[in-house]
C-alpha cells in the first residue's frame, strides 16, 4: 500500500493531463460520501475493482466503467484505473493478467484519495471516515 505522500504526489502527476483533470465529483457524489463515509466508498471501490478491472480480460474493456453516478465510477476516470488500458498507460500496470493484491490495494487507495481530496476540496462537504 503506498502512503499518503506518494498518493498525493501521483495523483498531481495525473491531474497534469487534461482529460484526467476535467474529472470531479459531482453534488450528488459528493451526497453520497457526506452521508455514507469513506468506508462505505472503500468497500464499493474493492468490489467495483474486483468485479470490473481485476480480471486478465475484464468484459467489456474500455467500456465498463460509467462516466459517473457513483463516487468511484468519476474517481476511476479521474485516475487513470477506469480500464486496462488506461491503467497500463497511466499506472504500468499491464494488461493481461489478473491484478495482484498489491495492485488491486494501490487501485482502491489512489481512488479513496481521490476522493478524499476532492470531498475536502468542496467545504459543503466533510468527509466522514
């Protein structure tokens, strides 16, 4: 698992890029955190990953992940972790195979901190654990 600093510093890498930097939550996004915590995003975001990105040949690729909706959907797009493709082009994380635990923990946590910042960034909104 990576620390905040190298969350953080990553995540400003990614924000460079145009198309990544475009990317925010939304009222009702930002709701849905205020009202349910960042556990309950956690938890989202360990499915969604598992379900979706996780497998060698996800079904679907480059098309699974909905634009938004949902806290983790707008932070997948934001991070670079909405496909494979995206995640090998911005994480190096290759195609091909089933995603290690390790990469799997470092999805979920540079999503969670996406949304962390982007929820602390809003102040009608604090961030509940």
């Amino acid at each position: 698992m990576s620390d905040r600093a190298e969350l953080d510093a990553r995540l400003n890498e990614i924000a460079r890029h145009p198309f990544r930097a475009k990317f925010h939550l939304r009222a009702p996004e930002v709701e849905f955190v205020a009202l349910r915590g960042m556990k309950v995003v956690r938890e989202h975001a360990v499915d969604l990953i598992g379900r979706r990105l996780a497998p060698a040949h996800p079904a679907r690729d480059g098309k699974q992940t909905p634009w938004g909706g949902h806290p983790v959907f707008r932070a997948q797009h934001a991070t670079g972790t909405c496909c494979r493709g995206c995640l090998q082009r911005t994480h190096g994380i290759a195609k091909g195979h089933d995603l290690t635990d390790r990469e799997r923990e470092y999805v979920v946590e540079i999503i969670c901190r996406w949304v962390e910042l982007e929820c602390a960034r809003r102040t009608d909104a604090p961030v509940r654990g």
